[in-house]
C-alpha cells in the first residue's frame, strides 16, 4: 500500500464557468412577489444566447477528458495519477487553462454584441409579462422597467471575469492524510529523472557494447587460432591425427553455444565447413588424398577469413545489447555505477 501512495498523486481539477443567466424574480414573470411561496423557485432568465458560452463549455470538456486518460477517477470527484505521468498531466491541463483563458476573453470582447442579441427576446418576455399581469398602466412604461431589471442583473465585465476560474490542485498521497504539493514541481522531477535515466542508459549501454565487443572479439580469435593451427598442420605434411579434429570441432560447438551475438556470418561459415569437411572426415586418410586435403584447406582458410573480418557493430552488438534490459529506475548517484549483472555472464577470450 505504501509503495502505491508513494508512485502517485491525488488532483482536483476545479473550473468556474458563468452560467450566462439569473435567478428570475416575481415581477419578470408578472406575479405578485407575495403570492410566491418562500420554498418556490421561478426559474432563471438568460442574459445572453446559450451557444455564447459553448466553445467554453468544449475547452472544460476536452481537458477532462484528456485528463481522465492519463488518471484514474476516486469517489470523491478527484484524480488519482501516477508521479510517472506528471509531466503529461501538467502538459494537457497547462494547455487546458490557455485555452480557456483565451477562450474567455474572446468571449468578454464579444459580452456586448451577446447583450445587445437579446434585447428581441427581453422585449417579446417583457410584452408577455404586462400581458400576464392583467396590462396594468402603460405598456411602453411596464416594459421599459422590466428591461431595467433585467440590465441590472447583467454583470459587469469586471464581475463577470471573475466568474470564469480554471486550476488545480495536487497532493501528494499519505498513510495519515494528503500533503499539499505543486503539480508544476513533480513534473520537473520527474522530467529530471527521465534526463537521468537516458543517461544512464546511454552509458550502461556503451559499457555493455564495449564488453560484447571484448568477448565477439574473443570469440572470433578462438575460432581462427584453432584452424590456423590445422591449417599449418596440413601444410606441413605431417598426418593429421583425430585429436587434433576433434579439437577443432569443441572449438566450434564452444563458439555455437556461446555465440549470443548471433555472429550469423562467422557461424554459417562454420555450419558450411562442417558439413563439406568435417561430416565423416577420417583424418588418417587425408595425407594420402590431396583432393580432401585441398578440400579441408580451402574450408580452414575460408573459415579464418571470416573470423578475422570487421563486421559492422550494429550487426552484431547492436542485436545482442536489444537482449539486455537496462535498469532505468536507477537513481541520480548511481548513474555512473555498471550494474554487475549486465555482463557478469559474458564469457571472454581464453
């Protein structure tokens, strides 16, 4: 449990949008504010066209939702996000809130034009409400105070800015409680921490291809120093003995078994060797046959040429160090410390 607290955050993501009307009273609507029971709402009365206010209501939408994809929501209407996606979460809600805020502002530029396209619609209820009221007095006077009620519910600019809010807040999870803390600053470290990791990574990788290097290069240097040795042995006319084949074949399944680089070039030519060579070769007859003598030269020789080729890192180490799995969780003091086990079992050259 404690290790769950640890690895997230609890986010409350709060914003504020005007509703764009007010609470309609008695007298809009023509009735007697005494007949008006106290428990009775009447309803709210629009100050400017709903679509005013829907490309606000799109930017909220948006946010949550790219929101609710990198957390996970509790009961209480918060967000449970893991410290790993801080600078993800951080990204969508920093961009959430420009949005918005620019979203407001284009909507506070055009509050006058919203007004003026309701004056139709105030003066149709207005002409409704004097009739509703039995058409006391004069109709131009009725309406002209029941628009005045109306533009007096009307918010400011400045008061209507303050009804439009949008941010948040994060805490970081206890066994005791929640402890305050600043999204901003846990997207940092955890940005700090990637730098670190790749890094690190960069250079356990570099110490792991230099180790691989080391043991192909051994590997190789074995393979062709076993059959310079037959090869020399062949050419000096002396017999070749079944020990000494037999010397080169553990030469060979020891480079098969230990050839975790797929060194693909060197081991077909030895699969290829093995099988025009060494199948079936009977090492006492091969003084007295010089096509089978010719044969095994040209198999020795072309096998010492490949050993003793370049072949690009990227062939070879390049795959093999895909198999290893760098230990990216490491901390910032340990960065520079090769982890034994990367390399503890790479053989070396005997």
């Amino acid at each position: 449990m404690s290790d769950l607290l640890a690895a997230g955050l609890l986010l409350k993501l709060d914003v504020t949008v005007w509703t764009g009307s007010a609470a309609l009273s008695a007298p809009d609507l023509g009735l007697d504010p005494a007949s008006i029971a106290a428990h009775y709402t009447l309803g709210r009365k629009r100050l400017v066209p709903k679509p005013a206010l829907d490309p606000l209501a799109a930017i909220v939408r948006q946010t949550r939702y790219a929101l609710e994809s990198l957390s996970h929501p509790l009961p209480d209407g918060s967000r449970f996000i893991l410290t790993a996606t801080a600078p993800e979460v951080e990204a969508q809600l920093r961009r959430g809130q420009a949005r918005f805020n620019a979203g407001v502002a284009a909507f506070l530029d055009a509050y006058p034009a919203h007004r003026a396209a309701m004056a139709v619609e105030w003066a149709a209820a207005a002409a409704a409400a004097w009739r509703t009221t039995g058409c006391p007095g004069d109709e131009a006077a009725f309406i002209e105070v029941f628009l005045a009620r109306i533009a007096a519910a009307a918010p400011t600019l400045t008061e209507l800015r303050r009804k439009f809010d949008f941010f948040w807040w994060t805490y970081s999870l206890r066994l005791g409680g929640t402890e305050r803390v600043e999204l901003a600053r846990a997207a940092d470290a955890e940005r700090a921490r990637r730098v670190r990791d790749a890094a690190y990574r960069a250079a356990a990788e570099a110490r792991i291809g230099a180790a691989l290097e080391r043991s192909l290069a051994g590997f190789r240097a074995q393979v062709a120093e076993a059959c310079t040795a037959v090869l020399a042995h062949i050419q000096s006319g002396r017999p070749l003995r079944e020990g000494t084949v037999e010397r080169l074949r553990r030469t060979i399944r020891r480079f098969r078994a230990l050839n975790f680089v797929d060194d693909d070039a060197l081991a077909g030519e030895l699969a290829a060797f093995e099988q025009a060579c060494l199948d079936g070769l009977d090492p006492g007859a091969v003084q007295e046959a010089p096509d089978v003598r010719a044969v095994l030269t040209a198999g020795l020789q072309a096998v010492v040429e490949a050993a003793t080729t370049e072949l690009p890192r990227s062939v070879l180490t390049g795959r093999a160090l895909r198999r290893f799995d760098v230990d990216t969780g490491a901390e910032a003091g340990t960065g520079d410390t090769e982890r034994p086990e990367l390399v503890a079992d790479a053989p070396t050259a005997a």
